[in-house]
C-alpha cells in the first residue's frame, strides 16, 4: 500500500506477548505475540477456527487472557472490559454485529457513553453521526431503527461506533464481507487517511487481494500458534498466503464440469414484495433456474437480494406475482410447504437467521428431520439417533467442534457455516437458495463450499446463488441476472463482466447492446 505521509518513526503501539486463552475443550491460542505499530495495517490471517478473533477479543477487553501481557503504548494493561479497551484507544467492529435491533442507528451509536448523561437531544446527534457517516463515506439513516437495515448497513454502524468514539487502534473484523466493492474502495481511503494520521488498524479479513492491497505486514495463526509473525506484505504473494493459511495449494478457481441443463425447478413471474420499511423491494423479478445449473443474481448489496431469497422461502409475504416450484405454486405458502418441495436455504445472516444461537449441533442439524423416522418417533425425538445423525455430518462435513453437543453460538463462521450445510444439503434439496454462502469464510473453506454447490449441480439440483462476489458468480455461475433497485436488468451467459458492471448501475442489457450496435 502506499506508504507516503507515514510517520518516519516506527513505534510498537500494541504488543500481545505469550496470550493464551481457553474455553472448555478448545485452545483458542497457545502462546500468542503479535505486535501492532503506529501507523499501519497489520493483517491477520488464519483459517476460521484458527484463534484469530479470540486473539483480538483479548485485545479489546472482551476476553480475559489465562496467560500472556498486553501492552499498549509501553504500559502493561489488563482489560476487564471493552470499556477499559476504549479508554485506551482501542475499539472493535465484529464480524457479528453487537447492535440492539429495536433502537435507532444513533441510539446505538451513543450507547454506553458518558454524554448525554441526562437528555438525548436526538435531531442534534442525527445530525453529527450524519457528518460522521458522510464524513467516511459510511452512508447510512441516523433514525432508522436496526431490524429496518440491511446487513451492510449494520456493519456500516457497527463502523461508526468505533469512529464515533475516536478509537487510536481500530480492530476490523472481516470488515468488508457485507460492502460492495466501490464501498470497500471508500473504506480503503479512510483506513489510509487514518494511518497516515498515525493511527493503527488491525484488519482482520479472508479477502486475500484485499489484504495485499491494504496491508504493510501480515502475522498467520494456524490452530492457535503462530506460524508466520509480521511478514512485509510486499515479501509474499497471494498464493503464499493461501498456502500459510491452511498448509497446502488452495484452487482459487475451482473446475466446473459440464452439465447438460433439464427441466425448469423454479419460475419466478412478476414477483412484488415491500422491504422492512414498507417500501418497494422487488418490482417485478422474472427469473427461472433449471435441473443441473447454478444460475447467479448479481448487484450492490441493498438492491432486493435478501427479499428475493425470503419471499422464494415464505418468509416475506409477496403482493404480487407467483413462485413456481417444480410446478407447484408456492406463493405466500408456509415455509414448511416449500421444504417438502425440496427447497433448501443458505440465508445470508447465518447466526440469527440460519441457526438458532443457543441450541446444539444436534438440535441445528435435525431441524428439517425432527419429525421423521428415525429421529423423530411420534411426539418425540429420539435422541440417540439425532446424536448418531449430528455425529456423521459432523464427519462428513470437518464440523470442527468438541462434541455435537456443544452450543452453535460457540462456533466460527467457517463451522457455522459448515452445520448449515450439512442441515440443507443433507436434505438432498431439489431447489437450493445460496445467499452469501461464503461470506467471512477463509480460503479453504471457500473452496470447500463452492465444491459442495458444484456437486449438487452435478446432482441435479437447481441452485440461485446471490452473492455479491463477482469473482465468485462468475466462476461458478451457467447464467448470471443483475438486479437493481428491485427489477432485474438482464442476464447474461458468458460472463461479460463489462455488461454485468454496467447493469449493476441501473442500465439495462437492452440499452446496452443497443449502445454498442450504434
């Protein structure tokens, strides 16, 4: 990245010496350095599971180390509260949003402040996070309530939290999983204006080209340990960090063989639906995916991806239009109606939406077959089998987990992400639904998700995935729709990412290739 206005002295303004941190089971980190100067980028790297967030948890008062020193600016300290962590300079923006869905953006925004200590003038504040947001390019409403926000907007807050409270030391924890990419680029700006103003940025992410554009050095955790401490990004390559990530050659472009497309699964017609805030989501989607091919919805987050996948399900009432699968007319039907049409969800939110928090692997991996032999029997569940049943996808899908038994809440995102999964593919879907399916995943397991949907299209499965990963659209996608502000621009079939980019603006296919006849 580029180095101009550093500050020429190079000073340790974090250093984590020997940490170690254990849960029951697990050991998070075993004797742990990491060091963070003034002024940079310092990357973090690690498979899902590797100890990374934990590591910086400790760092930001959220954890308490069994073992090890944390200094900050030469003073040894012993964080008993993110509070503490603050007052010291240090902030953290989660990969999992920390957010009180009920109040406003800048509600949450002041929580847990000294000011206001008695009255909440709340047009003044609006006003300010507005000059905040605006400020940093974190566009977001000060008076929207939480719920009424997309996940990108939620990170946007969870941003501005931090920025608001004048953090020295910013931790980002895959910040950029939920941006579009000309957000991202505005993000960049601001982290390099930050550190050229001396502040320091941990920057916690599995975007590799991300990390090689916005790094100055980069430390590798695998399975708590560090492998390879402070490297100068400009010493190693993409690939070298794949391969310090998980130990071997990462495919970044897996193969994709040909299949012949059969019957249509799903046909969306004309499909309307309103978002949260009771405005206009989807203003007439068509689309239509087949047996046999993974067909792509591509756009800036925010443009009616998430209602899509939510009234295809039955989760958001449509008012207009029909969803048709395998024949059957599934509008408005309960959710359990589409399930035994075979449709399986990857939702986006994987922790609130996807699997319920507090509930074991088991109770997570059994919700589609509680009430089937042999697990289910009658009113209840025998247990033994639903253990048995949790234990072989356990295996099957590398859950990495002490027990079956253990609380999801307690998970990474990678093996979250690896129990949904199992739950849906497992139900062997005739549809699949896959939003963001690799979001917040490390390369590895990128490549092991995006091999599990290919092999369900060699299956016959019909899958849409939205993702808005064009590299990732692109390499797995037969056909690719754009949509924008709620109506699909168009669809392409040979990846033309030039007329994908245009359409993801607002212009339609027919506009283009009339432009381009002229």
């Amino acid at each position: 990245m580029d180095q101009t206005n550093k500050p020429n002295e190079i000073t340790n303004v974090v250093r984590m010496q020997g940490i170690v941190k254990r849960f029951p089971g697990v050991l998070a980190n075993n004797q742990v350095d990491f060091e963070l100067r003034r002024g940079e980028v310092h990357a973090l790297l690690g498979e899902n599971g590797a100890g990374k967030s934990t590591l910086m948890n400790v760092l930001a008062g959220l954890y308490r180390p069994d073992g090890g020193t944390v200094i900050v600016n030469d003073k040894v300290v012993n964080f008993s509260s993110p509070r503490d962590a603050i007052n010291a300079g240090i902030g953290m923006v989660h990969q999992h949003f920390m957010l009180v869905p009920s109040q406003s953006v800048t509600e949450n925004v002041l929580l847990g402040l000294d000011e206001p200590r008695f009255r909440m003038h709340l047009p003044r504040y609006n006003r300010k996070i507005a000059e905040i947001a605006g400020q940093y390019g974190l566009h977001v409403d000060p008076a929207a309530k939480i719920w009424q926000l997309s996940v990108g907007e939620q990170q946007r807050v969870e941003i501005l939290k931090m920025l608001y409270r004048g953090a020295d030391v910013l931790i980002m924890d895959e910040p950029t999983a939920v941006l579009a990419p000309s957000e991202i680029e505005e993000l960049f700006k601001t982290l390099r204006s930050m550190t050229a103003q001396g502040k320091s940025i941990v920057f916690i992410s599995h975007k590799l080209h991300e990390v090689m554009e916005i790094s100055d050095r980069v430390t590798v955790l695998q399975k708590g340990v560090v492998t390879s401490a402070c490297l100068p990004i400009s010493s190693v390559t993409r690939a070298d960090l794949a391969r310090l990530m998980v130990g071997r050659e990462v495919v970044f472009r897996v193969e994709k063989k040909h299949v012949e497309p059969g019957e249509v699964v799903l046909s969306v017609k004309d499909l309307q639906a309103d978002n949260d805030k009771g405005l206009p989501a989807l203003r007439g989607v068509s689309l239509d995916v087949r047996e046999g091919e993974v067909v792509g919805l591509a756009g800036v987050a925010g443009n009616g991806q998430s209602e899509l996948a939510e009234t295809l399900v039955g989760l958001r009432p449509v008012l207009g239009g029909k969803v048709i699968v395998n024949q059957k007319d599934v509008t408005n039907k309960p959710v359990k109606f589409g399930i035994r049409q075979g449709v399986s969800l990857i939702p986006a939110d994987r922790t609130q939406v996807g699997t319920a928090p507090n509930l074991s692997v088991t109770d997570n991996v059994i919700m589609k077959k509680y009430d089937q032999a042999p697990i289910g029997q009658g009113w209840m569940v025998n247990a033994l089998e639903a253990n048995k049943y949790a234990a072989e996808l356990k295996e099957a899908y590398d859950i990495m987990v002490p027990t079956v038994d253990t609380s999801v809440r307690l998970l990474s995102g990678g093996n979250l992400q690896k129990v949904i999964l199992a739950r849906e593919i497992s139900s062997e879907p005739k549809l699949m639904i896959a939003v963001q399916p690799t979001r917040g995943l490390d390369v590895g397991a990128i490549e092991g998700v995006q091999r599990l949907l290919l092999a369900q299209r060699a299956d016959g499965a019909a899958i849409l995935l939205i993702s808005e990963e064009l590299e990732e659209l692109l390499s797995l996608s037969d056909r690719v729709y754009v949509i924008y502000e709620g109506g699909i621009m168009g669809e392409v079939a040979d990846g033309d990412i030039e007329k994908i980019g245009q359409m993801m603006t607002g212009t339609r296919l027919e506009q283009i290739e009339m432009q381009g006849e002229a």
